[in-house]
C-alpha cells in the first residue's frame, strides 16, 4: 500500500498516560507509519492521553499534539517531528 492510501485510511488509537514514544509505536505497529525526529529537540517521553477512534491521520496527529509543543509535516512516506512554534503575542 502507498503511503496516499495509508494516510487516508481510518485510525483508531487509544493510549491513555502513555508516552509519546509509546504512542508513535503503536501507529508504526498498527499503521505503518515512519517518524522521523530528533530526541534533542522533541520531548517524547511526555505523557499524552489520546483516545481516536476512525478518525483521519492529521485529525489523530493533532489530538496526539495538542498541548504538547509538537509540530509535525508529512514528507512523502514519513512523518516528521519538530518543534511547535512558540505563540508570541502580536507587538503592537
């Protein structure tokens, strides 16, 4: 399957007060999906509830995110980590 085909399919996970790190896994497992991220700049032994069910792929990527200060791009077959910009507040 291509990843066009796998990005699109429904994705159900559930993961409560897991790792991140544990979370990847079980999508790579379950799903296929490769990441790719430096352990230097994102943080994934933070602890992340997420509870999915048939949802598409960047729906269940920001639930997984969110709160976080994870950021990520989909690059051809690979998911890539990094850093969420920082929310500064407009200079007015």
């Amino acid at each position: 399957a291509s990843f066009a085909q796998v990005s699109t399919q429904p994705i159900s996970l559930r993961c409560i007060n897991c790792s991140v790190e544990e979370a990847l896994q079980e999508l790579k497992t379950k799903y296929g999906f490769r990441f790719s991220y430096s352990t230097d700049v994102i943080n994934v032994n933070q602890t992340v509830s997420i509870n999915v069910y048939q949802q598409s792929l960047t729906s269940t990527l920001d639930q997984l995110f969110k709160n976080t200060g994870i950021a990520y791009k989909i690059i051809g077959d690979q998911i890539v980590l990094k850093k969420a910009p920082t929310q500064t507040p407009p200079v007015r």
